[in-house]
C-alpha cells in the first residue's frame, strides 16, 4: 500500500508539473480559433473549397506545458488533384501566416508564425497542412489523409485519461524517446494516447511493458491486418487502418529503454525518472583525456549538413554510417561504436576504433589446393610473389595493404561509399577527417560526447 501511494504521489507532483493551466489553455484555444477563422475566411475569399481543423495533442488535450504542438489541417476535397492541393493548399496557408517555412513530409506543408490573438507580441508556431477530406480511412490518397481519422478516435475516448498521456510523455522525454522522429526513432505522441487508451493508465502501462517481449502486439479493435511481424520490436496496430503499424518508427533499443525504464519505476518510484538529467558538456580537454584513458581511436567525418527535413536527412546519414562501417571493417580495421550528428550547420559521422592502424603486409588466403582449376588461376594471379606457400590444404599469398591507417583510407575511398543522395552531394562539396586530438568541438559535440561517455 505504501509503495502504491508513493506512485501515486509522484505521479500527482508530476501531473502538476507538466499540465497546462488554463490560462495556457486559453491562449492556446484562442490562437488555434484565429488560425482557423483566418483560413476558412480566406478561403471564401480565394474563392477555394476548403475549411481547417485542429488536430494532434493540442485538440485532445493532451499536450505538455510549453509545449503546444498547433497542427490545422486544411482539408479539400477528395476529388481534387495532387498537383491542385499542393498549389492551391500552400497558397492559402501562406497567406494567412505572419510568416512562415515551406517543409516537407509525404507532401508539403506551412510550419508558420502567428502572434497572439489580443493583439500581443507572444510568437505560437503552427503547422499548416493541407489533405484530402476522405470518407474514410480506406480511401486515403496521402499519409496525412489518415490524421483527420485518429484524431476523432482519440477524440471520442480521451476524456479522463488526459493526465496519464502527460505523465507517459513526460516519462518518455526523460528518456529521450519521445517522438518518432528519424532523429529519434521512439513513441509518437499517437502512440502514447492508444497506449494509455489500451492500460487506462500509466502506471498499469509500466506494468505491462516491463513484461514485453520482442514483437509485442496490441490490436485493440482486434481487426490487425498488419503482416509485419518479427521485423518490428512492438506492432501496435491503427485502430482506423488496421494495415497499419502505429509502432513503426520505435527503434529497438527505444523499445528497450521504455521497459528498462518501467521495471526501475515499479521497483523504486522515483520522480527524477520524469526528468531530463542534467549532463555537462565535455570539455576538449576532458575528450582528450578520457579517450588516452579508453585507448581507442575517434574518427570524425564532418561536412556541411544537407538542407533537408531531418527525417529525409536522418536516414541517410545512418545509412552512410552503415555503409563506412562496412568500408573501414572490409579494410581490416575494427569498429567499436559509431554515431550521426547533426548541429547547427554542420552534420557529423564519428567512428570509435579498436583498430585503426595495420602492418603492411596482409594474408591473403586462397582456394583449396584440391580445386585444380580455382587453384590454377589463383596460383596465376600471384606468381609474382615470392612468399607463396600452403597453409591447411589452403594456397596463402602475403600482399600488401593498400591503406594501413584509417583516416588515409577514408580519405581516399569515403566518396564509394553508399551515401545518400543529399549527404553524397554535401560530400563532393567537401569534407574532412579528424582523429582525437584534431577533432574541433564545434557547438554541440561537447554535449554530443558527455552523453557518449556518460560523463
């Protein structure tokens, strides 16, 4: 009992921490009604078939303090034309915004800037997002389409359960896992309001999760089609698209963590697991130090960040990572760890080395001396060397390594990589390699390391 009432503390000093008040409520109920009365009157007046609504947390409620996510959607309708959205929904939401961003998701939308309502100078920042107005979730033409849909379902069944949505997104800020985001890979705030609809509350949902298993699945319509199974850490199945895993974009060790993190909460409550620690940012000198002390080798790629929506630019910077891991290992090197960053302008491949520099010289093994043709052409191909012997029914010749330190071979072969589109032309434009010591701590690798070292 005591252990429940302690949780129950926390929670509630959490709850209060985190719930905005309603003066915040009101401010952002006013600015969201202006928004909307702006696009529907310039619609008319544009003479366009078109009307906005709110949609995501700041609809339903559950939004954290100061963190007001204001997503309308303009919704047209469903027999109009790609290509006429695109035009005419642009059009219309930079017309209404004070100012404003063009981005780009399946397709592209406003993220613009609005001030506050009564005439002050507060700046609330909106999504603007045109689709199509479908019948239903079956008929969709866009990704963005499907929106609408979640948020009346979420809508209909949240009244209640508002305060446990905080209290999970809070948790999952904690442990930097909130938002599915490339960057992030964890739980989308969809996600954590079907959750809390699925345990009634945060509590049970920690209970639950600290017993997932791999491939866990949640269907509560009980109509899943989804077919993804044993490729994905968690399916959650979209109640209003039952092909559809809602769960998608959770990375395993996110999946992970949020289990972690539910059995450290049910064994020791402890309200600190609501909050972001606090990390230093590492000194260059303490960099320098811990890696002499660790006695591995880092490896920095750095070059101007491709101008792209991170969660284009996200993936291929891990598949660059991916494909240079494979080009060092390839090369007889060893990789320990490795890492992306992006700040600022600047975006970042760095490589943690158990093996970076190689003797000149190389084995290299060839076919079974009992192929007589394999062995032939083998045999052929390296008679210039002298040091040609048989080692376990096995011809081996010693060759000599192209690259023996890892920063030449990268410099030299870092372009045949698999790159990316952006990152590969941010690339050709220009890079470098630093090791250790040379490595300059631009705006953010101090930060970036004190979390890579836990320091």
């Amino acid at each position: 009992m005591k252990e429940k009432e302690e949780k129950k503390r926390i929670c509630g000093e959490v709850i209060e921490r985190v719930r905005p008040d309603e003066e915040e409520r009101k401010k952002v109920k006013a600015i969201t009604d202006l928004i909307i009365a702006k696009i529907n009157k310039k619609a008319s007046e544009m003479g366009i078939e078109a009307h906005a609504i709110s949609v995501g947390s700041t609809a339903r409620d559950t939004w954290i303090s100061s963190k007001a996510d204001i997503d309308i959607f303009i919704m047209f309708p469903e027999d109009m034309s790609e290509e006429d959205l695109k035009e005419r929904g642009l059009a219309l939401a930079k017309s209404v915004s004070d100012r404003y961003e063009e981005r780009y998701a399946s397709h592209p939308y406003i993220h613009a800037y609005f001030y506050d309502a009564e005439g002050g100078r507060t700046e609330h920042e909106a999504d603007l997002v045109p689709c199509f107005s479908v019948k239903n979730a079956s008929l969709l033409k866009s990704a963005v389409d499907r929106t609408p849909f979640h948020n009346e379902y979420i809508v209909k069944r949240i009244s209640g359960l508002e305060d446990e949505v905080l209290l999970l997104k809070q948790f999952l800020k904690s442990l930097e896992i909130y938002g599915s985001e490339q960057r992030r890979k964890g739980f989308s705030g969809y996600l954590c309001e079907l959750l809390i609809l699925k345990y009634s509350s945060f509590v049970e949902l920690l209970r639950h999760a600290s017993k997932w298993k791999y491939g866990e699945r949640i269907d509560t319509e009980g109509r899943g089609k989804y077919k993804g199974e044993g490729k994905d850490p968690l399916v959650v199945i979209d109640p209003v698209d039952p092909n559809r895993n809602v769960a998608a974009a959770v990375s395993l060790d996110s999946f992970c963590r949020l289990i972690d993190a539910a059995r450290d909460f049910l064994a020791c409550p402890d309200a600190s697991l609501f909050s972001l620690a606090k990390k230093k940012k590492m000194s260059k000198a303490e960099f320098v130090k811990c890696i002499k002390e660790r006695g591995t080798e880092f490896v920095m790629v750095f070059f101007e960040a491709p101008d792209v929506v991170e969660d284009i630019l996200f993936p291929q910077l891990r598949k660059a990572e991916a494909s240079i891991t494979s080009l060092i290992e390839r090369n007889g090197f060893s990789v320990y760890r490795s890492d992306v960053l992006v700040e600022g302008e600047k975006a970042f491949l760095i490589f943690d080395l158990l093996v970076w520099t190689l003797p000149r010289v190389k084995k290299h093994v060839g076919p079974p001396v009992t192929s007589k043709d394999p062995s032939e052409k083998f045999k052929s191909k390296y008679a210039f060397q002298q040091l040609f012997r048989i080692e376990n029914g096995r011809y081996v010749v010693e060759v000599k390594r192209k690259y023996t330190d890892v920063v030449e071979l990268l410099k030299h072969e870092l372009r045949s990589c698999s790159l990316g589109k952006n990152v590969s032309e941010s690339i050709d434009r220009g890079f470098e390699v630093l090791r250790n010591e040379e490595i300059k701590f631009f705006e953010g690798l101090g930060s970036f390391f004190s979390n890579y070292f836990g320091f």
